[in-house]
C-alpha cells in the first residue's frame, strides 16, 4: 500500500540563483543514492534524492527546471508537504582501504553531499571530490566542501572559480596523476556520460545516479524502464554500475517525456 507522510517545510535555503534547499521537519530512514516521491497535492508528484538526512531533520536540494519544481521551492515555510518512499537501490559502502573519487555536477551534488557525508561519518579518509558547476554562483556547498578532510577540486565551466572546464575533462588530468579503486557520479547526464567514457576500459569500479522521468517510482508503470535491457530505474535503480552503463543505449543519447515519447540530450555544458 503507498502512504505519503507528512513533513513541515522549516527553512528553504537558497543556495544558488536557480536551486534551493527544503529543509522538511522529521526523520526519514534511508540510504545514500535512494529516493522519494514528493507533493504537495496541489501541483503534481516528482522524484528527489536527499541532500542531508539528521535524526529529525531532511532536506531536498532541488533545482527549479518547470512547473513542479518553481512551485515547490516557493511554498511558504510552515506548509506541509508529502513523502512518500524511500525507493530505489543505493550507493553501498565500500572497504574502508579503497581510494574513492566523487564527482558532482549541477545538482547532482546534491546526493553527493549526502554520500560524502555518509562515508566520513564512517570513518573513509581518502577520498577526492571533483565538485562542478556553470559558474560560480551556481556551485553548490562550496564553503561546506572546503571545511571537509578530503581534496576538494572545483570546477566552473565558464571558469569564474577553480579550475576552468568540464568536470569530465578535469576527471581525465586527475586520473592521469593518481590512481583510484572507485568512482561514484551524479549530475547532467551528458556529464556522466563523459565521464563514462573517461574511466573507459580502466579497471576503476564506477557507479552512477541516473535520472529518469518517473511516475509511479515502484515498478508498475515501466516509465522510468532503460532501453534495451529494460532496467526499471525505479527499481534495479536509480543506481547503475558503469559496467551495465555499457549495455545502455539510451544512456547520454536519450531519455523520454511524460507521454513516453524520446527526448534527445542537447548541448555542448556538462552542468
Ligand atoms: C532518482 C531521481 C533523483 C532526483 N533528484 C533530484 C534532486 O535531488 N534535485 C533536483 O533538483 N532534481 C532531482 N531529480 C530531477 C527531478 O525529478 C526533476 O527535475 C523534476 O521532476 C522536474 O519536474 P518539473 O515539473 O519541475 O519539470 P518538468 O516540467 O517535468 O520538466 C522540465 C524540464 O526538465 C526535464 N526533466 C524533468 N524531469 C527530469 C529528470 N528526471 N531528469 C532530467 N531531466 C528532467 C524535462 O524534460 C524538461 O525539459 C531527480 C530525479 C530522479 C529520477
Ligand atoms: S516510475 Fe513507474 S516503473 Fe519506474
């Protein structure tokens, strides 16, 4: 049976011009990379991945791309909104002696934070972070990053802060210096379908946050379903190794609307 669960929205953080944090009263049990179905009963029902989860706090970082997402970064503080999940599989923590590199674009730092945050909680040390973004004002937790025990490299496309370029791109001179056992990514998907191709045949254990448009999240609707192997996102999702990313054709070429219908990925940025 599907039950929504009540949260009161307490802050929303703006943090860049274009995204903005919901801060939602209450706990929720779950697991890096999985996610939830939010609404308002009002303007429609989307998919979301946590970027914080406290003992009585969550929060979900979401970037205003049309009607559901401006609608929602604007509700007033002290409404209530509807939870319904967490679905989806997750990121899995790996031994403690491997050397990790995260690489975040646009608002999949979102997850990655979440993720970042998990593994030095428990304790893993060496770990890279390559953070991108557009621009400056569009990067997201950068002052929090830099607080962190890790190698924080930034990026901007347009290089007003870091290192000037795609993140892919960086991802290549960084793996030219030094080594690492595991990769995880999430962001626009023409960026990880870059990086995809960067790490290319080495022996670097890759994982990747996909995103489809999704309806009903729990396997019933075959909206979210992969081409050709048909791996529902929802489901066998949202995390996908960069082994069967392999047999993905959609994976970087396409994705579908609400209606079914393909929608080519367009466009020469990364974030
Ligand atoms: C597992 C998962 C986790 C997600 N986590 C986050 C998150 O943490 N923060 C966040 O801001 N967004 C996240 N998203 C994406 C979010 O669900 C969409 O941005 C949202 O559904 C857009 O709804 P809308 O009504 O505002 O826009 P729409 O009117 O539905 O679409 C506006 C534009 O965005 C495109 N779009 C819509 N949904 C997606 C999608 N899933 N992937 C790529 N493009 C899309 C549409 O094709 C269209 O061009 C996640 C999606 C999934 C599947
Ligand atoms: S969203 Fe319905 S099957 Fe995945």
């Amino acid at each position: 049976m599907i039950t929504w669960k009540p949260f009161t929205v307490k802050d929303i953080i703006r943090e860049t011009p274009s995204t903005s944090t919901l801060v939602l009263s209450g706990k929720m049990e779950m697991q890096p990379g999985q996610f939830i179905m939010l609404t308002d009963f009002a303007t429609g029902e989307k998919p979301f991945a946590f970027s914080f989860v406290s003992e009585n706090e969550c929060g979900l970082t979401i970037k205003a791309v049309g009607k559901f997402t401006s609608a929602i970064t604007r509700v007033p503080v002290g409404s209530t909104v509807y939870l319904r999940g967490p679905y989806g599989n997750c990121f899995t923590l790996p031994g403690k002696d491997k050397k990790l590199i995260l690489v975040g674009g646009g608002c999949g730092t979102a997850p990655m934070r979440l993720w970042l945050r998990h593994l030095l909680q428990h304790g893993y040390s060496n770990i890279t972070f390559i953070n991108g973004a557009r621009s400056a004002d569009e990067l997201l937790y950068a002052s929090e990053f830099r607080s962190y025990p890790i190698e924080l490299i930034t990026s901007t496309d347009d290089g007003s802060e870091g290192y000037a370029g795609f993140t892919p791109d960086i991802l290549r001179e960084v793996l030219t210096n030094s080594a690492f056992d595991i990769l995880y990514t999430a962001g626009p998907e023409l960026m990880m379908k870059k990086v995809h191709e960067v790490i290319g045949s080495t022996p670097l254990e890759s994982w990747f946050l996909l995103e489809r448009y999704m309806k009903c999240g729990i396997g019933i609707c075959g909206q979210c379903t992969l081409d050709p192997a048909g791996i529902r996102l929802c489901i066998e999702g949202p995390v996908i190794s960069g082994e069967v990313l392999n047999s993905i054709d959609e994976f970087g070429t396409y994705t579908r609307d609400a209606y079914g219908g393909r929608k080519v990925f367009a466009g020469i940025g990364c974030t």
